[in-house]
C-alpha cells in the first residue's frame, strides 16, 4: 500500500528532513516529527521547544511547521541540543560571546578566578543555561585591552621576551641573597632613583637586566652570589629556623584562607576582606571560604611594607 503523504511536503524525504527531490522548491519549513527526528527528542521535549517558543511555527493546512531559518538561528545560539547528523550546535553563541570556563581557558586561570573577574570588573554579562555566566566578546576584548595583569596564551608567549631581558623582585632576592623588603628598598632608594629601568608585565613590575646589572657594577655592597654561596645561605637558613615557623606555612603551597592571612601576618579580618572587595588583593571564592592567591600577596604586601 502506497504511504500517503501531505501536499505540503510531498517532496520531503521522511529519513532525511533536509533531503529533496531536484525539482522540488527551497523548504522554509518542517514538521515537527521531522524536528524531533533531527535532534534525537521524544514528543514531550520536541513540543516543549514548539509551546516555549523557541523559534517560528506557522500553520500549513492546519498542521503547525517549524520555519527552518528561526530553527537555525535557535540552533547557533544554544548548545543543549545537538542534531544527530549535522554541524556542532552554538556556533554563533560561541562567536558573539564567552562562558566563564572559555576566559579560564583562555587566560590560564580557574573557572572560578573568571567570575570573579566578572564582578570584580563590573563586566556586563547575561545567564544562559542553567544560570552560567557569559560576556560578550566585546566585553571581554574591551576589559582585556584595559588591563595588564591577565594575560592570553599569546600574549604570555609574547611576555616570555621581555620576561627573558628583565627580572622579577623575588629573582632579584634569590641573586643577590637577600629578602625580597631589601630588594624594594634598595630600588626605590633616594639615591638611585632614576638607575633602575622599569618593564611592566602582567600587572607586575620589572626590572631590565641591563640596568640591573648596571646599578651592581656600581656599587660593592651586594653581588651575585656563587653556587657555594647560595648552598651555605640555604643551610644558615634551614639551622635557623625554628619549629613555630614551619607551622606558620599554608596547608596550600598557592594559597592563603582568610584564617592563614590573619594569623600569619597579623592583618584584621575586615581588612582583608575590604582588600578583596575592592580588588587590592586577588581573590576567589571556593564554597564559602575565600582562597588567596599567595604569590602575588607576598609581593603585594612587600612592595607595601616599604
């Protein structure tokens, strides 16, 4: 027995709702059994995008039909639903914007880090999903430019040039010996103010080598230590410390709590906090503790100190 077919779509091919005869006119429209077939859906999910209006319907003798360019445009703007023989959903999601785990990604820090930048930075986002944040990659281009402290796989290849003609603060410690408070009173030192040539990357300051080594050929005081020299200071350093100090390390090697800050440094809990909302510190929250970054505090706090 012949199958009967609607007049409205007696050229479709029923297995392939994209496929059709040579002759036959552009589609505008499918079904919607041809809809649940081409993402995979039971009935109930199917009309439940329809009645959510999701994208166009329109009535063709009676029958509702999907208008096929709002139903591409859902497709590129979503990414819950896949179709079971075709292109990766979101595509122009992903082009116009970005999640949080796409900044995480591209800035090499957790997911977490990325939401704080977003209200940290007041960045205009929307929810998508199940409430996940995403900006425009507008946005997001707009604050990057601002900014130096984070930095995308690029630019950090791009930063490792300066980074190789200059050196940080704690490098400057570790050559010479000395505590990194030591290295930031003697850069910021009346006498040698303008000595010392500055390089600013990822938010951190540097200093040329060139200078560097300028300003230690100018004086006797400090030197380079030797290999010797650098094995002697370690071991002074291991007799010398006492046992309350090792108790003072955080349980995180790249962490502070709230707790650690305060109990190791003496600083009031308000004040740390009032530093994490206004961005003087870096911060994120994981649960309902706050973990600070502890490399980028120690410099913080060294820097303010002298």
């Amino acid at each position: 027995m012949q199958k009967e077919h609607d007049d409205s779509i007696d050229f479709i091919n029923e297995e392939s709702p994209y496929n059709v005869k040579e002759d036959a006119p552009e589609r505008t429209t499918m079904s919607v059994p041809e809809m649940r077939r081409l993402l995979g859906l039971g009935k109930t999910e199917s009309y439940w995008l329809v009645h959510r209006n999701r994208f166009k319907t329109i009535l063709v003798n009676g029958k509702m039909r999907i208008d096929l360019e709002s139903f591409e445009e859902w497709y590129s703007m979503q990414t819950k639903h896949k179709k079971v023989d075709g292109p990766p959903p979101g595509e122009k999601l992903k082009a116009q914007s970005l999640s949080t785990d796409d900044i995480a990604e591209l800035l090499d820090i957790h997911p977490a880090t990325a939401i704080e930048i977003i209200r940290r930075y007041h960045l205009e986002y929307f929810l998508y999903g199940n409430n996940q944040f995403r900006v425009t990659r507008e946005v997001f281009d707009n604050w990057y430019a601002s900014q130096t402290r984070y930095r995308t796989k690029e630019d950090r290849e791009r930063d490792a040039d300066i980074e190789g003609d200059t050196i940080s603060m704690p490098e400057m410690a570790r050559l010479l010996g000395i505590s990194r408070s030591s290295v930031y009173s003697i850069l910021y030192h009346p006498k040698n103010e303008g000595v010392f040539r500055f390089v600013t990357v990822a938010d951190r300051r540097r200093v040329t080598k060139e200078s560097f080594m300028e300003w230690l050929g100018s004086q006797t005081k400090h030197h380079i230590l030797s290999d010797a020299e650098r094995r002697e200071l370690d071991k002074a350093k291991e007799k010398d410390a006492e046992p309350e100090e090792k108790l003072r390390e955080p349980k995180n090697p790249n962490f502070y709590t709230i707790e650690e800050v305060t109990e190791f440094f003496g600083i009031h809990r308000t004040t740390v906090y009032k530093w994490i909302q206004d961005g003087t510190i870096t911060a994120m929250k994981v649960g309902r503790s706050w973990r600070i970054q502890r490399e980028e505090f120690d410099d913080w706090l060294d820097f303010r100190s002298c």
